[in-house]
C-alpha cells in the first residue's frame, strides 16, 4: 500500500515544507521590512510602561495566515527578527537582544503551529485570537527572562509586567484585533494557500 503524500497526509504541500529558496527569502524579505515600517510608527510614541511597548505582530501574523505552515512561517518570523534587530543596531545594542531575536522567532512560530497545526483553519476567528495571543505569549516571555536576567534593578514583578503587558500590546492591541479585521480582506486580495487546501479538501 503506497503512503499518502504530504498533501494528502496531513494537508500541508511539499513545496510549503521545503519551498523554493527564492519564495522563502522573499517571504523573509517581506516580513522584515514591513515590520521595520510598522515598528518605525508604532514604536515612536516610546514605551506604555516600564519594558512594554507597541510592536505591530499583526503585519507578520497577516503573512504567516496567508502561508501554509512550514518553512514559510519560518522565514517570516526570521524575517521580522533581523527587522527589529537592524533598528536595534541603530538605537542601540543591548545584551537581552540576542534572547529577544529568538524570542521573535519562537513566538511567530507558535502562531502559525497553533492556527495551522492545530486550529487547522486560519479564517477561523477564534482561533486567531488565541493564536496571536500564544505567539505574543512566547515572545514577550523570551523578552521578560531576558529582562530579569539581564537588568540587575529588574525583579520579579517587574518582569511579569513586562510578559503581561507585551502580550496584551502585542498579541491583542496590535495582533488579534487587526488580525481578525483585517485577515478576510488580505486573503481575498493575495488568495491563501489556505483557501485553496480547503477547496481541494
């Protein structure tokens, strides 16, 4: 009896996993320099508090939707990671920079795994939410040990601040809610792999 294919497995192509190198440095490319541009607004106005800020998770969680998961959601969340880390080159290198860079990676991954993998429907609302919510979890929580670790006057609660409140900044403020209003229009525009999975299934 022949094995299913990857497709036919567990909905997910061959070219998805192991994409063209061009398609995922163009994914890579996309994501980074959008989110440079979202960073450059949303970050102007400074912190809301102590070591939380507003970072627009939304653009590359629109990107990684749109995305079957694999090697795309990868590139993306690399993408937005080398984003934040050029402006950090030029506002200033800290020590916590390394954690947070993967941090970034971690978290976008985790959104597009939870909505993909385990959701299994993108368009799905609800399970954008809580996607958003986990990949900002994740991230803020890389940035809230590195915090702890790093800064020597930061304790406990300052940490825990920090992971709360970037995960309400970043997974709800600017990552569910623009996600969930915005996400039927980008698909309809670009068309999802997504889409078409669920045409073919």
């Amino acid at each position: 009896m022949l094995e299913d294919s990857p497709t036919e497995a567990d909905g997910i192509d061959a070219p998805s996993r192991g994409g063209s190198p061009l398609r995922m440095i163009g994914i890579g490319v996309v994501s980074c320099l959008l989110f440079i541009a979202g960073l450059l607004l949303t970050e102007a106005p400074g912190e809301v508090a102590t070591d939380v800020d507003l970072k627009p998770f939304f653009l590359v969680y629109l990107l990684v939707a749109v995305c079957r998961f694999g090697f795309p959601t990868l590139s993306a969340g690399l993408g937005a990671a080398v984003g934040e880390g050029v402006l950090d080159v030029f506002e200033g290198y800290e020590l916590d920079d390394p954690i947070g860079f993967i941090g970034y990676v971690v978290g976008f991954t985790v959104f597009g795994w939870y909505l993909h993998r385990v959701a299994g429907d993108p368009s799905d609302g609800r399970a954008q939410v809580v996607a958003a919510v986990l990949g900002a979890f994740a991230q803020a929580f890389a940035e809230g040990v590195a915090f702890l670790a790093i800064d020597a006057d930061a304790g406990v609660t300052a940490a825990a601040v920090s992971v709360g409140g970037n995960t309400v900044t970043h997974g709800v403020v600017l990552g569910a809610i623009p996600l969930v209003l915005l996400y039927p229009t980008v698909a309809g525009y670009v068309g999802t792999e997504a889409n078409d999975r669920s045409t073919a299934d």
